[in-house]
C-alpha cells in the first residue's frame, strides 16, 4: 500500500521536530559539559573594514593539530583544550593573519572574537586589529572593502573545500540583470546556458545537459514548472538571486550528492542575519531598458496581446534588502525585488533544398547549386515583469545549535505576441540564382500567423533547517516545501 502524499509530509515533519527537540535535550551536556582538566575557547572573526563576518576562516593552536573553522556567522568554537596559556594564529585568504596570546582556565570558556584587515593595511593597522577586537569602520572604504571581501569569500571557500568546486560571491560581478542565476555564471568555463530569445533559462555542466545539473537553495534541491511535461531540468525563469550570498558550483559529483547531479551542481547560499554586525539596509531604483526600445514614450506593443497598443517600454524598479542581527541569538533578513524588462526578438529563417521532386523538370539542384525554398521571418515582442519577495530567521537557541527559518516567493509574468511570415516556393522551381528564387505558379504558399499569450510562473518554497556542531556529535536537517505553477493563457486581438 502507498502511503499518500500528506501522511509522508507529516511524518517527515514530526521526524525533524523530534530530531530537533532530541538535540536540544542533550546539547547542554554536548555543548557545555567538559572534563574539569580542560577548557573551550570561542568567538567570532569578522572583516574589519566591511563589517562582516568571515566564514571557513582558520584558527590553529601553535604546538598541537587542533584547528576550527568559522561557520556562516563567522564564530568558532575550539574545546577540549589544555588550560594555561595558548597561542592562536587565524587565517583568511586576502586578509594578514592574526596571531594571539589567550589565557584559559580549566573548565571555564573563554571569548576571544578577531577583527581581521587586508594585508596591504599599514603594520600599525595590523597590530591595533590584533590588540583590539572593537570594529572600527572607515566611510572612505567600506564600498571598497566589500568588492575586496567578495573576492577573497569565494577564494576562501575554495582553498578548504572538501571537492574542487568553483565559488562566487554575488557581490563581485555588480548588478545583475533580472537577478537571474545564469547570467551570473554563463562565463564561466565548463558552464553552458540555455536561452528563450531573451533570458537564460537553463543550466548544464561539464558539456552535460541541464538535466543532469542539479540547482539548490542552501542544499535542498529547487523545482520550477516547466511548459513541456516532467523533466529533471530546473527552468531559472522564477529563481531570483536577491537574498543569496554567493553561489557555489560543483563539477564533480560526490557521493551525497543527488543522482540527478551526473554534471555537477549548483547551490546558492543564502544570506544570514549574522553577516553583519549590525543592522544592514541596502536599495536600488533603476529604470530597465533595451538598447533597441530606448526613450521614454509610449511605443506599439506589450499591451496585452495588441501589438498596435501603444505603452511605456519600461517601469520604475527597484531591489532592496534589510539584514538585522537583533542580537547575538537572534537576527532576520527580509528582501524584494521588482523587474520589468521590454524585448523583441527577430529571427530569419531560411531553407535551401538540394533536389527536385517532378522528374520532367530539366533543371537539377545540388549541393554546390541549392535553391532557396522557404524563407521565415519572425518577431517576438514580449514584456517580462518579475517579482520576488523573501525572508530569513536565524535563532541561535544554544552555542551549538543554530535553528533558520526561510520563506521566498518568486513571480514571472509574461505578455509577448509571436508574429510569424513564411514565404514557401515548393519545390519545383522554374528559375534559381544567388539572390531569388521563381516558383511555379500553384506550388508557392504564402503564410501569416499571430499568437498572442499570457504566461505566468510562480515558485514559492518553505524551509526549516537545524544544524548542531558539538565537540562529540554534528547533526544537520532540514525540512522544506517547494511549489511551483506555470500558465499560459491565450490573448484575442
């Protein structure tokens, strides 16, 4: 008997709610309870001049192999460790590393955070860092910072990646249009994209197709509808880039990756509401508009399947986001993003044939002489308005247990009329050259068709994750919800 789709959920979500209250019972004795002959040492390390907290930075203890790595709120947590007197050294690509001397008592646990700075900064800037942990930002270089953080994030997370794997911030490239995914990554190599005339709408990896190409959200795979049936391909019509943080690609399948994943995967990393110290407001307006649509007037199309209305080829648009660490526990992030995009796309079509079908017609066509048989001329006019909203809460419920909460809409909409004009001269032509082709009288076709739709995308998901990295046991799960639909809608003239 299978068990229905409902029944599977809830046991699924009593599962990670039991896991998640099993770990709460025990974490005091994980996270807190230690022999009374050693000690623990914890903090957070961050980038001075950006403000923001680092992730996989490394913190060595000089004379042992023990070593910690930040986790995505840039905090650490060593333990076991003999009390007396140890020296710490941490390390972030692009940033001088930071040595230290941090007295510890047996069964105590001691705070020490960092506040890291590049290595061009001046020696004295160093050594006031090492001493004092007080962030103290500079206006003139914050903007410069953050570029400069970016960069040294992805190369970062790529020294310690556990598999080769290509990582990007989302901050390193500037704006990207309509926020979408494969404009981001479609110069990088080993990347091939797919496009509908206008955007990029799939992905594959290593020469693959997309199918074979798993898309994630902080590691639970994403789903989109398509317009062709069941697929395994992820469409990026109604995925938005605004609230992740950088993007991590994956060429070589490991085995707790999907089996979908044969050419690689792509995560995106959502942002947390421990990057930054304090709270965090960012905005943008902008006007979106095609190189061939320039100017602020009403031009024909995009009116709702009458291409002879005329509308404005371009609305105000704006992209914000709002972090906020309310405290060292607990913090949210919410974020939108409102894009409108006017395109037409042309396409000429040509078909030459190399044969003549009626055998009384002296003249023959060949390779070196084909006629031109068919010709077809077609424009695509469309109006693309996107729309994404989303939100994120971290609550950090004990110094190992870290509890997120994500939810995120996603809208595309689309108004295009499809004008095709086909010229057929059949295929038993009287004369042929270079530039034209006669047809017999009666064999030629003329054809003119217009289609004019709506299409609308929606993809909503919902995710509950836990994660719990003690000094004995880690635990990570995660429950989510993810729906899309997608629905066309034929438009009258």
């Amino acid at each position: 008997m299978t068990t229905p789709a409902p029944l599977r959920l809830l046991a699924r979500t009593l599962a990670i709610v039991a896991s998640c209250l099993l770990s709460l019972a025990l974490a005091p004795a994980d996270a807190l309870a230690q022999s009374p002959a050693t000690a623990t040492i914890t903090g957070r390390v961050q980038n001075q001049a950006a403000n923001l907290s680092l992730e996989n930075a490394r913190i060595t203890v000089a004379g042992t192999n023990r070593e910690a790595f930040t986790d995505a709120f840039g905090e650490f947590r060593l333990t076991g460790l003999a009390p007396g007197t140890l020296t710490l050294t941490v390390f972030s690509t692009g940033l001088a590393p930071q040595t230290v001397t941090v007295a510890i008592t047996a069964g105590t646990v001691t705070t020490r955070d960092f506040a890291l700075v590049p290595v061009s900064a001046p020696a004295s800037t160093r050594a006031a860092a090492a001493a004092d942990t007080t962030v103290k930002l500079d206006a003139f270089v914050v903007g410069a910072a953050r570029e400069t953080n970016a960069a040294t994030i992805a190369i970062n997370e790529q020294r310690f990646a556990g598999n080769i794997k290509t990582v990007l911030s989302t901050d390193a490239l500037g704006d990207v249009i309509q926020n979408n995914l494969g404009e981001f990554v479609k110069f990088l190599p080993g990347v091939d994209v797919g496009t509908d005339q206008m955007n990029t709408v799939s992905i594959g990896l290593r020469g693959l197709p997309s199918t074979y190409t798993n898309i994630a959200l902080d590691g639970d795979d994403v789903n989109t509808a398509g317009a062709a049936g069941f697929s395994r391909a992820t469409s990026l019509q109604a995925i938005s880039l605004n609230n992740a943080s950088r993007i991590e690609i994956t060429k070589v399948p490991t085995p707790d990756m999907p089996a979908s994943s044969l050419g690689g995967s792509i995560n995106m990393v959502s942002r947390t509401a421990f990057e930054a110290r304090r709270a965090e407001f960012r905005f943008k307006a902008y006007v979106n508009q095609n190189s061939h649509q320039v100017g602020f007037h009403r031009k024909p199309g995009g009116g709702d399947g009458d291409d002879q209305k005329k509308t404005f080829h371009y609305q105000p648009d704006f992209d914000f986001s709002y972090t906020v660490p309310v405290s060292k526990t607990f913090g949210f992030s919410i974020n939108a993003v409102k894009n409108d995009q006017f395109g037409s796309a042309r396409r000429i079509n040509r078909t030459f044939n190399t044969a003549i079908t009626t055998a009384t017609n002296p003249l023959r066509a060949t390779v070196d002489n084909p006629y031109l048989a068919s010709l077809t001329y077609n424009t695509f006019p469309v109006y693309e308005h996107r729309y994404a909203v989303g939100t994120r809460l971290d609550w950090k419920a004990t110094p190992v247990d870290v509890f997120s909460f994500s939810a995120g809409g996603n809208w595309l909409v689309q108004d295009y009329e499809q004008h095709n004009f086909t010229i057929n001269a059949g295929t038993n032509p009287i004369a042929w050259g270079d530039t034209f082709t006669h047809g017999r009288p009666g064999s030629g076709s003329a054809n003119v068709n217009n289609t004019a739709r709506y299409v609308r995308v929606r993809n909503s998901i919902l995710r509950l994750s836990h994660r719990h990295i003690g000094p004995l046991w880690d635990f990570t799960g995660s429950i989510g919800y993810n729906v899309s639909d997608q629905t066309y809608r034929a438009i009258s003239h």
